[in-house]
C-alpha cells in the first residue's frame, strides 16, 4: 500500500480521532472545580482492553484521576493504575440476574382453565389436553379426532368423571 492521505490541514485521521476523544474527555470532568489536563494516552492498557486515557489533576482535593472510555461511557477512576483497573473490571463484569415478583397481569392476558377449557385424548395411552371443539388428529399420538377424544374433565379434588379409566 501507499503512504498515509494527507488531508487539507495536514492531520491524519487518528490524529483527528484523539483530538475529539480528548475533547469529549475534557468535557466529562469539566464540571470538577480546578481541572488540569496533564497528559493524553490514546492507547492506555486498562488491564483487559487497550483504551484513551486522560490523565487530569481536579476535584476537591486537587488529585490525579484518569478519565478512561470503556463501553462508549466516559469514567473517572483513581490514578493508581491498579485501582483503576478493578474499577473498569468490576464495572464490566455482568450484573447479577435480580428475580423479583412478577407484575400483575393485564386484564387482556388469556387464561385456560384445565378444568373446564379442555378435553382429554381418547387413545389408549394417552392423555393429551386438546381445546374443547378441537377437530383433527391428536398433535400426540396422531388417533383420529372424533374418535379417540372425550369428554373427561377433572374436579378441583382431581378425581376424573365421565367415563374415567381409572382402575382399581
């Protein structure tokens, strides 16, 4: 390949790249009180991806930060490198899965009571629930649907009526 595109104004486009990425991380720790900028790394190791580092004294008590891209979000974590490094780690790491208890559902939502909303399959072993009215052959055990299908239904105890066979 050829030599670098030099553009009108004579910058590469990485060098453009990290004139914005330094602009965009000025502006997150803008608002600390006293910002300094000492020093801009385009390619920081942050312990598991290389990543723009601004390195800035600020806040209250006038420290040394790094302001660090990761997950297209701007932080500002401690100087030191290794803290720096736990916190983009523990920033990356999964949350945990919080089971809490469902919403109510939705008047709209529809309901099948096995009790009253489905007969039973009439084959010899089996047992599949089918909508009352079903027409066609068992989805199960593939018996022809007007033959093989009763009318079996469950009380609430769960003894069966109609013709159970049960056997004793």
């Amino acid at each position: 390949m050829g030599a670098p595109a030099w553009r009108e104004d004579e910058t590469l486009p990485a060098d453009l790249r990290d004139a914005l990425t330094r602009t965009r991380l000025t502006g997150a720790v803008a608002h600390l009180a006293g910002v300094e900028v000492l020093e801009f790394d385009s390619d920081w190791w942050d312990g598991q991806a290389h990543a723009p580092c601004l390195v800035v004294r600020g806040g209250r008590r006038h420290r040394l930060l790094r302001v660090v891209e990761s997950a297209g979000e701007a932080l500002v974590v401690p100087f030191d490198k290794r803290s720096a490094q736990r916190w983009i780690a523990d920033r990356r790491r999964p949350a945990p899965i919080e089971l809490g208890i469902p919403a109510p559902r939705e008047p709209g939502d529809v309901v099948v009571d096995a009790t009253v909303d489905v007969q039973r399959c009439g084959g010899a072993t089996c047992g599949a629930l089918l909508p009352v009215g079903y027409v066609g052959d068992c989805p199960v055990c593939g018996c022809a649907g007007g033959d093989g299908l009763s009318e079996e239904k469950s009380t609430e105890t769960g003894a069966r009526t109609a013709g159970s066979s049960t056997s004793k």
